[in-house]
C-alpha cells in the first residue's frame, strides 16, 4: 500500500526523467538490498559502479557520523581539514599533482574542459576544440553533453556548444582526422560504460597520448565509471602504459556520496587561478571524510586484488553462459568487477525478469546487460546471479 501510493506521488510531485520499476528501495546492507515490501535482491549494478563497498559499508557509515558530528558544511571560502587529506592522498595514488572537487561526474569534466581551454589560454593559443568519442557518455550538462558520442541524449538540445568534434573510440586515424590546431584536448574514457562496456584497445591509448605530445594537446582521461578499483587496478589508466594530463573520478569515491575529483598534472592545474572555477559544495568535509574512509577499506580489506579474483570468477562463469547460448549471447566483456554481456536483442525483458527474480542489473547500449556488482561480491552472490540468468536465457 504504501509503496503504491508513494509511487503515485512520484508520478505526481517529480519531473519524469527515469523510468523506474514498481519498487521503492528502501535498505540495504553488503549486496542485498530490500524494498518496503521486505522483498531482497541481488545488487548487480550497485548504484552504477557508486556502491563499491556494497551498502552501508560500517567505515563509511561511521566516516560520516563522526564528520557530521564536528563540521558539515563551511564552504570554500574557508580550508577544511577533509578536503586538504583528501586531495594529498588522490595526489599520492594517481599520476595528478593537485585537485579541485566537484558534487558530480558531469560537474569535473566540465571542471577539467574549463581547465584545457584555460591552459592554452594562459599561453595566448587560440586552441579550444575538444574531440570526444562516438558512443562516450561524458554527463548531461550542456557542456559534458556536447561531449558526449550519442545523439539520443543530444537531439533534443541541438544545437550544442562548438568546437566539440566526434571522433570513433578504438580508431587512431578518425581521431587524426579530427586534429587541427585549434584542438585543446581529447576526452576519452578507457572503458566506455555507458557505451556498453568497450575497453579501449593498448594501441588506440598509447596512440592517442604519442598523438597529444606530438600536437600539444591535453588527454583527458574520464574514469568516473571505471576508476578507483573497478576494473582491478586503482586506476584504467594504469593498464596502458602512459598516463593522462587531467584524470576526472567520482561514483564510488564518497561511497555513496555526491563527489567528483578532477585530478592534474601541475602545468596544467597551475593555469587555474583564485577565481577562475568554483563551486558551493565541492569538497565538503563530510564528503571528504567519507572518500578518505572509502580509499582507507579499499587499501585495508585488499579489495583491488579481490575484484581482479572475483572479475575473473565472473568472466569464466559468464563466459560457460555464452557456451551455452552462443546464438543468444553476441559477446561477453569483462575487465574487473565491469561486465558486459551483449546479446542479441534489446536487453529490458532480461533486466526485467532479473528484477522478478530478485536480481538488479541494468542494461545499456540497447543490447548490453551490464553488471557493476560491489568490490566486495562473494562468489556465492555470482553463482546466483549465473543461474537466474540460465533460467532466463532458457525461457527466451
Ligand atoms: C564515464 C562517465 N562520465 C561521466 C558521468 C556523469 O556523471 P554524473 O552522473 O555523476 O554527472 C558518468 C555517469 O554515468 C559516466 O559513467
């Protein structure tokens, strides 16, 4: 009852931008989550890649009380301790030299477009073209939207902003076909979530960067889906041999908060000066408090090695599931704890018998099942999502 009339009230009170199921969420502890009907489910797609520690990590829940209890809110107008531990530790663990935090993915790549067209600026260059890649999803803002490779989001808000140029993922020549002068920085996303789980190939990354140093272009790398452990190092980026100028990172730093880091190398950050970019929230200290917690139980309880364990365990197990459906299933892709299943049809009729079997994934790319479980997965939690997907596939 009360979850009818709740949903009644959704459909009343909030602008219908989501399609969402007859279900309110309501608790949830590890991967198990519960609805007010007291139904459990199966989190697969933990939050999209936010709920690395599963819900309600213990450190991350006391993370935040013990915060809320000394300081929420000060603005930037004022240092806070969390902020300033924070960005010491992201500094220490990725290629970056300095940070400035944002509430959102969306929010520090708009930070770090902003930042490359400022570089340049600062040397009086006139380059301010961003290249992007078919199929990125980059954020819906008007300027990560511009950026991002899929007009599905784009039709209804033609025109963008210029000088944002599409070249296509995992193809060097489209991208060189696409430099000019003009071109401030490339914005790729290792592993295109989104997109549907496709992992940028070691010549297409080794081949952008050589490219970047030979133009004078900024590469910016967007690991807000797959950065910070998910796909069994800290960070994409390490799985190639080179490293970006601007890294952005958000879903699972807060664990469970609102936060995005926009990372850089020092002659890049230094073209930001006191005024120049801001924000209200970013870097709050109950925020900062928790990443600081997040990245603390991602170092202590090794989760990095065990997502690497676990991905493995899963991409056997999915891939005895194509063995088995070798029509039906088009291909299996997996770096990680990230999984796409492409199969060959549109994907909602399987997300939505996962659902009645008390499974949660989500599917993207029209055709790709994908499965961000928490970092913290047990095999046993895999073992039962593989046979609810069996029973599924059997029935389709
Ligand atoms: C790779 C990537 N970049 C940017 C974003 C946008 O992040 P947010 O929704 O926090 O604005 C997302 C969100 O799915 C993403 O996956």
């Amino acid at each position: 009852m009360k979850t009818k009339q709740l949903i009644e009230n959704e459909k009343k009170y909030l602008m219908q931008t989501y399609t969402q199921p007859d279900m309110v969420l309501d608790r949830g502890e590890g991967l198990k989550v519960w609805d007010l009907e007291e139904k459990l489910y199966y989190d697969f797609i933990g939050g999209i890649a936010v709920n690395a520690l599963g819900y309600c990590h213990l450190k991350v829940v006391e993370a935040i009380k013990n915060q809320a209890e000394k300081l929420i809110h000060c603005s930037n107008l004022f240092y806070n301790e969390p902020q300033i531990i924070l960005a010491k530790k992201l500094v220490e663990i990725s290629c970056g030299d300095k940070v400035f935090f944002g509430n959102s993915g969306a929010e520090v790549n708009e930070g770090a477009i902003k930042l490359a067209v400022k570089y340049f600026k600062e040397q009086n260059k006139d380059k301010h073209t961003i290249i992007y890649m078919k199929n990125s999803f980059h954020g819906r803002t008007i300027g990560t939207l511009a950026a991002t490779g899929k007009y599905k989001y784009q039709k209804d808000y033609l025109p963008l902003l210029p000088k944002f140029k599409q070249a296509i993922f995992n193809n060097l020549n489209s991208v060189k076909e696409a430099v000019n002068d003009q071109v401030a920085a490339i914005i790729v996303e290792p592993i295109q979530g989104e997109g549907g789980i496709n992992i940028a190939s070691k010549e297409f990354i080794e081949g952008l960067r050589k490219l970047c140093n030979e133009k004078d272009i900024l590469l910016i790398f967007d690991e807000i889906q797959c950065g910070l452990g998910r796909t069994g190092k800290v960070f994409a980026y390490q799985y190639y041999n080179i490293e970006p100028d601007i890294l952005t990172l958000a879903k699972p730093l807060g664990g469970g908060l609102p936060i995005g880091a926009l990372i850089a190398k020092e002659k890049v950050a230094s073209s930001f000066k006191p005024g120049d970019h801001g924000t209200t929230f970013g870097g709050n200290p109950v925020v900062c408090a928790t990443a600081i917690a997040y990245l603390k139980v991602l170092q202590e309880e090794n989760l990095i090695a065990k997502c690497k364990e676990k991905g493995e365990y899963f991409k056997k197990k999915i891939e005895e599931l194509k063995e088995k459906y070798p029509k039906f299933i088009k291909e299996v892709r997996v770096i990680g704890l990230m999984v796409g299943l492409e199969i060959e049809k549109n994907g909602s009729e399987v997300v939505k018998k996962c659902l009645e079997e008390g499974v949660l994934i989500n599917c993207t790319a029209g055709n790709v099942l994908r499965f961000l479980p928490s970092l913290i997965v047990k095999e046993e939690e895999i073992d039962y999502l593989i046979g609810v997907l069996d029973k599924i596939f059997k029935k389709i």
